[in-house]
C-alpha cells in the first residue's frame, strides 16, 4: 500500500453497510444543514452541508444525471471523518431541485449554463473562502459541469478537483455519430424523451451496469423507491443536445482547467465513453502538468458506490490527490512568505 493510502477501514465497507446507513451514516446525515436558494430564473435549488466546527477543509460534491444528494450519505460521512466539511446541491430538474417541464420525469435542462450559475448562487450563500483548502469532487455529468463552471468561471477559488467516471463523451453508436447533433436538435422542439428512454424504472441488481455492490445498489434504489420525488427517467432530446454542446466546449476550452485535476476512469464503464477520457486526458496534460488519471481496472460505472474492492481504490486514489495538493499548496504558500520576508535591499543583492 502507498505510504499516503488511507486503510479501508477508514471507509465504510459492504460487510457493515447496512448497520452503518441505519446507525452512524443516518445520524450524521440528520445532522446536516439543508434549504432552497432561489435561482436566476426562480427555480429552486436544493443544498445542503455537514460541517465541524475545526474542519479547514471542505469538498463540494457535484452527482451525476438523475442523481441527489440523498444518495450521497455514504460519501458524505467517509469524507467527513477525513475531516472534510461537505457541501452539495441537487442539479436543476433532478433530485429535490425543481424540475424544468410539466413531466417530472424527464431529464431537462435548457442550456449547460445554467448548471453553471446554479453553482455560483450555492456557493454565494456560504463562507467558503474561510476554508483554508477546497475541493470539487465530481462524478459522471458533474464532471462535465463542473469542467465548464472552471473554464467558464476563471477566478474560481477551488485548489483541486477529482473527476469519478467523467462524462466527457456519449456512448453513440457508430452509426449514429454523423446525424445525432442535428437529430436530437430537430426533437429538442418537442419536450418528450429522447428516443428509447422512459420513466424511472426499479431495474434489478443482475446485469446492472452501475456497481458490483448488491448491497449498496439495493439500498440507494429502496431510496428511491421510499422517496419518490427524487426519481427521474430518461434524458430529453434537449437534454443530450445541449450535453454535446458543452462536451464539445469542455474539449475545446481544455487549456482553460487551471487547477489540478484527478481522473478516476471505470476500467468496465459501458455508460460514458473512456475513450473520450483518455483523449481528454492527454490534452489536459500539455497545460496541466499537475493532472493525473488513474484506471480501476474491472469497476463499473458508479465508482463512489462500488464494491469494496473498487470503490477503496477510488477512495484512496482522491484523498491522497486532495492532500497532496494540500502538500503542494502550504510549500508554495511557504516559499512566497519566505520571499516577502526577505528585505528589498538584500533581494536586490540576488539577482
């Protein structure tokens, strides 16, 4: 084991899952602060955040398509107890945000942009400055928000960010590659589905693309099944051609990541396109040396919710690259204060 990696006992682990979602992992997350911010266009927005008092570090949880925070609790607690204050929101149109369209369960969304300014107001109404280290932690379409808030948003204040499985291209048959921006733009007129998706639906566990883990897999969809104002189907049409718009935005703009930037690839991810992570990747890398990109060889899609045997790896992998940059960070704020230190007529002397 690398000298930095956390142990798996520092992580909830499936053989005590149940006993820690209904005890330990429960009374944190009841612990937790929660409200709306009224967005630009007066839709709501939910967050929430679990804080203590002495934490100097906070990481702000972006989820995936159809995802809420709800279903967050284990991640929550595991980065809390590493002494991370966690903030997170529900995207617009999903989880316990409003959605967008009289059908509830269609994924929409307008225009990548507004993912965007979401964020802002969510981070307007906390002190998050006052935290000496921050930190995105990403996962599938909340890589590729959160890649346009930074591109978009060049000031922002975050030293590092951790993508798990990012969604930095669709999975479209061959076939379809050449027609399927004008295709979905001409059905984005309509606010149904795009082809072939439905409703929410309670697939289950055998042949799930998402985690190896029954346990976790059966809890987040008796989740769902208990809380249904947070279930969502399928994407629109709109939905998909404004998520190739910023895609292809993320690609174009990739100089414009200024930050340290970890991706977490699913060595059997058949949900997002790893092919279009390895390429991102390696254009990220000619400006952003500080980049790394590490394969879980064998895990499905939903690294944060996997089997132990993945989701420890994944876990390891973003708290050693979230404190080495904390490492990083204190030497160079080290080495500017020695500098400022150092009196003119002498620095003069140097040079």
């Amino acid at each position: 084991m690398n000298r930095h990696a956390m142990p798996p006992s520092s992580y909830t682990q499936e053989s005590l899952f149940e006993q820690a979602i209904n005890n330990d992992i429960l009374t944190l997350w009841q612990k937790r602060e929660e409200g709306k911010i009224t967005a630009f266009d007066n839709k709501q927005i939910y967050w929430c955040r679990i804080t203590h008092p002495k934490h100097k570090k906070m990481v702000f949880v972006l989820n995936g398509r159809g995802e809420s925070a709800l279903k967050y609790q284990e991640i929550f607690f595991d980065l809390y107890h590493q002494g991370y204050d966690v903030y997170s929101l529900d995207h617009r149109g999903q989880g316990l945000s409003d959605r967008l369209i009289d059908n509830r369960q269609i994924g929409y969304v307008s225009t990548y942009q507004d993912y965007i300014l979401d964020i802002s107001y969510v981070l307007e109404q906390f002190s998050h400055l006052e935290y000496q280290f921050r930190f995105l932690l990403a996962h599938s379409m909340g890589c590729a928000i959160a890649a346009r808030y930074i591109q978009t948003c060049p000031h922002h204040q975050f030293h590092a960010i951790a993508m798990s499985a990012p969604m930095i291209g669709l999975n479209i048959p061959l076939h379809l590659r050449p027609v399927i921006r004008p295709l979905v733009r001409y059905l984005a007129r309509r606010s149904g589905y795009a082809p072939g998706y439905a409703d929410y639906e309670n697939k289950p566990f055998e042949n799930n693309p998402l985690t190896h883990s029954r346990v976790r897999y059966q809890w987040f969809r008796n989740l769902y099944e208990q809380n249904p104002e947070i279930q969502i189907g399928g994407p629109s049409s709109q939905w998909i051609w404004q998520t190739l718009i910023a895609l292809e935005q993320c690609h174009q703009q990739i100089h414009k990541i200024n930050l340290p930037t970890l991706i977490l690839q699913a060595g059997k991810d058949t949900l997002v396109n790893n092919f279009s992570q390895n390429k991102f990747f390696h254009k990220l890398l000619r400006t952003n040396p500080e980049s790394k990109f590490t394969v879980i060889p064998g895990a499905r899609h939903e690294l944060l919710f996997e089997s132990d045997q993945y989701r420890n790896q994944a876990l390891n992998e973003i708290i050693q690259f979230f404190e080495t940059s904390i490492q990083e960070k204190l030497t160079v704020d080290s080495e500017s204060n020695d500098a400022q230190s150092v009196p003119l007529s002498k620095r003069g002397n140097e040079q």
